[in-house]
C-alpha cells in the first residue's frame, strides 16, 4: 500500500485536485484529417436553416462557411448552430431509447476551456448543474473541437462517474470489473487510488493535445450515490448496492457540419435496467444474481427453476424503488418504451425518419412485454451524431 492510500485509509482529506501524469504522451493520436468536410458543413448548414426558417435562407452563411474551410481547414459554429447540432446528435442516436426530449437539452458552450484543469472544472459544474435537486436536467458540455489536424482534447473516462475496478492478485476483482483498464491507467498517471470499496469514484483523466495528460479526483459531493434497497426485502439493503445518480458519458465525439468535438460530455437520466438488468447484474460486471438468489432462497440447482429471471426482477425493482425514495429521477422500460413509439410518431409528422438499432432500443428483460419490441426501424445513420472513435 502507498503511503498517501494508507493516509487516506485512517480518514485523511480524499481530494488531490492535480496529478500531473509522470510523462506526458505526446499529441493524441490523430486521425490525420485535413480539416472539416465541406460536405458535411454544408448539408449541417441546410439543415439548419430548413428547420429555422426565421433564419432565413442559406446561401450568406453556406459562402461563409466554405471561405473559412477554405482559408483555415474549420470554421466556427454560431451558438444556435452549436445548441442545435448538440440537440440533433441526441435526436440521431440509433441507441438511445429516451430521444422524447430532445429539444430540451441544455448545452453548454465551453469551447473557450483549453487547459485539462478548466475541463475538469467545467465537467464538475456540469455534474453540479445537471443534478438539479435529482430533477436531473439533460445536459451536454461542449469543449473545444478537434483542429484541421485532428487533434483535439479528451476525456478518457467511459462517464464522467464511474466506479473504479481494482485488479487483486487472484484475478477477481473489487468493484467494476469494466473500469478495471481505465483505473490501471489512473494509477499509472498518477492516482493513489481510493477506498479500495466496490463503489470508488475514478478520477477524470483528461488530455490535451498542449498539456497532455492530467488527473484530478472529483469532490464528493458532485457524486450522488442512490443506495439500493427493496420495499418488501429487508435484507436487500445489507448487500451493500448502490448506484450512481447521473450517467454521464464522456468519451464519445460530438460530430456536427464536419466538426469533430472531442470532448462534449452528456446525459440524461438512467432507466432501471441499464442499472439492474446490466451493471449489477451481468456475469462480467457485479454479477449480483447468484447471491440476490440465495437471500430469496431460491431453487438454484438448475437454470430450468428461473432463479436468474426472478432475482432479475427484484433486483430491478429494488434500484426503481430507491431512485424514486431518493428523489432522483430514474424511469422504467415500460414507460420508456411507450414514450419512444410516441417520440416516433412525432417526428414522422414533422416528415422525419428516426433511426433506431434494435438490438439497443429493445431493453436487457421483459423484451416482448413492451411495445419496442414488435417492430423493426429504419437504420440509417445521421449526422449530427455521438460516435465512437472507430465510428468516426
Ligand atoms: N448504460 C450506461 C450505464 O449503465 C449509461 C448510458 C447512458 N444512459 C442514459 N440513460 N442516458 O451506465
């Protein structure tokens, strides 16, 4: 154990604001663009003036945009290009489930922020702002684009919370077997490490193409945990569960008219099965079934008794029932659901398609219980969208 994780054992202060990294990787690695596609930024710019028509019609803007690809390989968008673009990305998201309100996003333009330390900053207020009294508010934090070289800033982290997952010498693991590489990677720029529970927040690890890699730990109290516990089990709240209340996520790239944003952490709020029927309970993450199952004293000895589906649902009732007691906004697949064939039917009156990959609309139990399920979706790809590095 090192010394600062002993200290920090006997209940010393847990906050180390700035690690610097032992030695900064050079650039991030660059795609090797060459600037924004004029394409993709004039189509963006079409579509935003069709869908704003008190803007008037294109062309200023379209020669605008061109002469500055022209000139400097980029161009920069308008505020409400910005806010709209954020807003149609969510709008486009083949996986998401909760696109209803999409026009309701917040974006926040924080294109100015340049150092790792303003980033870690502004994602702490954004963390802040978006809780709102468990009314959590959906939220988008926008950073400073990619440059004509593709280089542009990082958050490294999946979400913004997360739990870390420590490695032991035998193989297991403590806490969340999915973090274990983002939290090896902590360490080795310069984390001490955390409680050494199964539910540790990881630092941010943040990386600019000037400053390289930092690490910061987030205050404690930006991270709302909801502990987990059943209205009819007692023993349930004794396994120790808990979740967090914002799930954030971090490291994908906002990609609008050509423009790649790096960095532009978001969120909405959680539905139970992402919680219960997933990170609590798959085989590869907290795997909490087997256990849940022998409180409940069920038949276990073979798959045919459906111990696993019914430990599935008490579970998922369970982190329902403690969001909602807690006062933190959580919804659930049925009404999800229904709310997403509403969202369809809207946007097809106003003439448009809504992409959607079934495999990821469809939620982790009860598939055929809701009506996501009786249908196929158009799977085309739209942009603006959240992509992945290999998407891009
Ligand atoms: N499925 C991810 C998780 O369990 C979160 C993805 C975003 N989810 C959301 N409801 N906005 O942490």
């Amino acid at each position: 154990m090192t010394e600062a994780r002993a200290h920090r054992l006997a209940g010393g202060a847990p906050v180390a604001p700035v690690a610097p990294a032992p030695a900064a990787r050079p650039a991030l690695p660059s795609p090797g663009r060459r600037g924004a596609d004029p394409a993709a930024a004039e189509e963006f710019i079409r579509l935003f003036h069709a869908e704003h028509p008190g803007a008037g019609r294109p062309g200023r803007r379209l020669a605008e945009v061109r002469a500055s690809i022209a000139e400097h390989g980029t161009y920069r968008h308008t505020l409400a290009e910005l806010a709209f673009g954020a807003r149609v990305a969510w709008r486009n998201s083949k996986k998401c489930i909760g696109r209803l309100y999409w026009k309701s996003l917040s974006v926040r333009d924080c294109r100015h922020v340049t150092t790792p330390l303003g980033m870690y900053l502004h994602c702490v207020s954004h963390l802040r702002l978006t809780f709102n009294g468990g009314r959590i508010r959906p939220m988008v934090t926008v950073f400073p684009p990619a440059g004509p070289d593709g280089a542009g800033p990082r958050i490294h982290n999946e979400q913004l919370v997360r739990y870390a997952g420590y490695r032991r010498p035998d193989a297991t693991v403590i806490g969340d077997p999915s973090s274990v590489a983002l939290t090896d990677a902590a360490g080795a720029a310069g984390w001490h490490g955390g409680r050494g529970t199964a539910f540790d927040p990881l630092p941010l690890l943040i990386e600019t193409p000037e400053a390289g890699l930092r690490v910061f730990d987030l205050p404690p109290e930006v991270v709302r945990n909801v502990p987990i516990e059943h209205p009819t089990l007692p023993w349930f709240g004794e396994l120790g569960l808990r979740w967090y209340a914002v799930p954030a996520v971090a490291d994908m790239t906002l990609e609008i008219g050509g423009i790649h944003y790096t960095a532009a952490p978001f969120n909405g709020w959680y539905m139970g099965t992402e919680i219960g029927a997933r990170n609590l309970a798959d085989v590869d993450r907290y795997d909490m079934l087997p256990e849940i199952a022998g409180r409940m004293r069920l038949d276990t000895s073979g798959d045919h008794t459906l111990w696993k589906d019914r430990a599935l649902v008490e579970l998922n009732v369970a982190v329902l029932w403690s969001y909602r007691r807690a006062g933190v906004a959580i919804t659930d697949h049925h009404t999800e659901s229904s709310r997403f064939l509403l969202h369809i039917r809207r946007e097809e009156r106003q003439g448009r398609r809504v992409p959607a990959d079934w495999s990821w609309i469809v939620p982790p139990m009860s598939a055929a219980t809701t009506a996501v399920f009786h249908r196929y979706y158009d799977e085309t790809d739209l942009r603006p969208n959240y992509l992945r590095e290999h998407e891009r």
